[in-house]
C-alpha cells in the first residue's frame, strides 16, 4: 500500500501529479485500521474521511489545491474540538457541544482539507505519561510482547502511526505527552514551545504548561508538517549538517537510572554524529532538580486542573478515576500564596535555563530513562506511579523550564521496545531543532531502517 511506503512529501507530489488519489490514500488508511485492531481511536469517523477523500479529487481534477496538508490522514487527540465527532476527553461521558468547536490548529487543518480519521485516545484529562484510561481500553502497543504501555497522555495517537490509519497525529504536551508515545512506539514527536500554538479549543490540563504537539513516523515528515501548520514559520532549512553543532549531552539528573541498554544506545547514536563533526560536551542543567521536585509536588497542573473542573466541570469531579481523582484532590490543599510562589520558581527558572541554552546549540538525554513496563505490573498503584514518574522524569524537563523539543528513534531495547533520543533546543527555536534532528537522522537512520517493522 502506498500510505505505508511514502513519506508525506512523495504523498503530496504524487496526489497532485494523479498518480495517486487521495481516495487511494484514505483506503489504505481505513484498511489499516480494519487490519491493525489496535485500539487507536475513541472515535472512529472512515466512512465520512473516504467522503471527504472522493471530493478531495474533484477539486483536484479541477485544478484546485486547498494546501500541503491536502488529502493527508490525521488522527487528533480526544482534548481538540472536531466538529461532528464527539469529545470527552478521556472522561467517562461526552462533553458540552461547544467543546466540539475546532480551535485554530484543527481549523488549519480543516482549512487544508487534511482528512481526519477519528480522535485518538487520552489518558482522562490526559493526566498521565503511561497511557491508562480507566474507561476506556487501553490503545495496544504493537513493539515487544504487545503488552508494553503506549505511552501517554497522547496513547492514541503514536499507536495511530503504527497502525498506518494515521500519518500525522495531533496530540498534546504538558509534561512529556507527546514525546513519551512517539518514543515507545517508534515515532517522532515533537514539542512546540508554550505559546507558539494556541490552546483555543483543546480542553486544558495546564494553562501554564500545556502545548499542542505532533507525530509522525520520521523526522522528514515532522518537517513537512511543521512547515504546512507553523504560523510564524519561516520554513526549516532541510540542508543543514551536525558539523560545528554543539550538543550538551546530560550528565546529571536526566541521566540518573537510565536502562543500560538505552544509555548504550544513546551512546551509539551520539558517536555517530560526533564522527560527522558535532561536538559532543558534558552538560548539566542548575535547575532540573528543583524542577522536577516541585513537578513529583504537584507542579502546577494537578492545582490548574483541580480550579478549571470546580468553575466549569464540577460535575465530573466525582466521576474521575482514583488515580486521577486523588491528585486532583490533593491540589486542594495547595494555599494560593504557595501556588503563586511554585509559578514565580517555574518562570524564574525558565529564564535562567534559557540563559543556559547559550553554551550550546542543544541539550541531549535518552527520551524515556526505561524500558515500556508492561500493562500488567502497574495494577498496584504504588507501582504505577513510580513507572509513572519515571516515564515523564526527562520530558517534563522541557515543558518545566520552557524549552521546545523533539525526540526519534535509536534503537530497541533489550524487551524489543524502541528507544528515544531527546534535543531539548532554546524557546520558539523549532526551525534549528528540527533541522539538527534531521540531520541525526539522516545519520543513524529513519525508525522503519534503525527498528524494521512493528506490523
């Protein structure tokens, strides 16, 4: 099939040459899902995405071409508002109507005539990086024994590219919700700089710390991506080498109880594009332990959660699962005086490491420090949280001290799952990161070379 094979931007040529339809492409994606039996979506919507796909090649047999995104098959997180479809995100019953409302990613999107799929499962009010929802089934992580968690709080959405019903997914960042599945499943997934996308029409966990994200099976296709949705984007320069770059690869806490086998990994990864001229330096970051101190706290999601619910959804409080319900719970306790103290910490320390990012071009750090635990230990749990933490330790570093980031494939681990490797780069710098992240993988290879098939 031909969606399995092409990167977007062969997909994109060849729908406007006609050697392709874009009918063609949306079959492939709906014979996929049909196939796959992965759990991918809350909402599955192939028979109005092949209806949009017909009259997609009526224009473009008229000559008419709405955008790069044209004809391309996304799945969008159950937190973004798609007309038509419903969204609960991640709860036990749908929203009010208003939340179907596109917000301006999903209006660019619309705008484009990309062809939506279905919304993508979440952790409840994506509240977690290991990708359980307890009303809902658990999207099926095909790498390994197949009983490997998805990652979360995006658990669709990496399983979506898996399965091939998907080539780009919308998901959403606020500590790592984007990276930790695109990293587990064996996808690139990257994390906008807070602020660079609206939030307008994504149901909030964070507004301090929320960000929408993207996933895509390669580096090539993040790039596409990124240069049809950006708004400020002055496109990514596609040609640029590591020879020169300085990456600060992190010696303190982001390299405490990395798995041997992915530390070596990394460690193969980095020697490769450091004979290709980057400069590797040792490098440490002054605030990730206060950081992730006040994040294992609370941050301040679990209090910007807890406060959103009790003004507009206080009715679902009750109803939340237990893991969730507690921490939401908890945030009660959290005085005003001790709120607004932990936000001034998080934006001073912002700005220090922004300060920081000077000594080098990026900082570089395994994406997640383990290897996927399987679904069937974390019932306990004392168990789930720790995997929890662990799982979410590296990424939320860069939504904590207001850093964009990227993270692709190095490697299986020793459970046959894949590993990632992490660039954190300097705010609203996405166009070098991408570029630095291409140009590693054009080195050490795209996930299909470095990790064979899942499928």
């Amino acid at each position: 099939m031909e969606i399995n094979f092409s990167s977007l931007a062969k997909l994109a040529t060849k729908l406007r040459e006609r050697t392709i339809t874009a009918a063609d492409i949306i079959e492939g994606a709906v014979a996929n899902h049909n196939n796959g039996k992965l759990n991918a979506y809350a909402a599955w919507d192939g028979d109005r995405a092949l209806a949009v796909a017909r009259h997609l090649d009526g224009l473009l047999d008229k000559g008419y071409d709405t955008g790069p995104l044209m004809g391309i098959p996304f799945s969008v997180k159950d937190l973004y508002g798609v007309p038509g479809l419903p969204i609960s995100a991640g709860t036990d019953q749908a929203l009010d109507e208003k939340w179907s409302s596109a917000g301006p990613v999903v209006s660019n999107v619309m705008a484009q005539l990309g062809v939506i799929m279905g919304k993508s499962h979440t952790v409840e009010l994506a509240f977690g990086g290991i990708g359980i929802n307890d009303h809902w089934p658990t999207p099926k992580n095909p790498w390994g024994d197949g009983n490997r968690i998805p990652g979360g709080s995006s658990s669709g959405a990496g399983v979506s590219l898996c399965e091939g019903s998907a080539l780009i997914a919308l998901g959403t960042d606020t500590a790592g919700s984007v990276r930790i599945p695109a990293s587990v499943t064996g996808n690139v997934g990257l994390k906008i700089t807070k602020n660079r996308w609206s939030n307008d029409g994504i149901f909030p966990l964070s507004s301090s710390f929320d960000t929408p994200g993207i996933l895509c099976r390669t580096v090539e296709d993040i790039l596409y991506s990124f240069n049809a949705m950006d708004p400020h984007n002055t496109n990514v320069d596609e040609n640029i080498n590591v020879d020169g770059m300085r990456f600060g690869v992190l010696s303190s806490l982001a390299a405490e109880g990395v798995d041997t086998d992915i530390a070596d990994l990394l460690t193969s990864a980095l020697r490769k594009i450091e004979a290709r001229g980057a400069v590797l330096t040792s490098a440490t970051m002054r605030n990730d332990q206060p950081a992730i101190q006040l994040f294992q706290q609370g941050g301040l999601a679990a209090s910007e959660l807890a406060a959103f619910l009790s003004a507009n959804h206080p009715e679902k409080i009750a109803r939340l699962a237990p893991i969730i319900r507690n921490r939401v719970d908890a945030a009660n306790g959290l005085s005003a005086v001790d709120y607004i103290r932990r936000k001034s910490d998080f934006e001073r320390m912002s700005n220090e490491t922004a300060a920081e990012m000077a000594q080098n071009d990026f900082l570089v750090c395994t994406t997640v420090a383990i290897s996927p635990p399987e679904l069937s230990a974390l019932a306990d749990p004392n168990e789930y949280a720790k995997a929890n933490m662990s799982v979410l330790r590296n990424t939320a570093l860069a939504n904590l001290l207001g850093l964009c980031s990227i993270t692709l494939p190095i490697g299986l681990d020793r459970n046959g799952m894949p590993a990632g490797l992490m660039l954190m780069g300097r705010p609203y710098d996405e166009e070098r990161l991408i570029s630095a992240a291409l140009a590693i993988e054009k080195i050490i290879g795209t996930g299909a070379e470095i990790l064979g098939s899942s499928r």
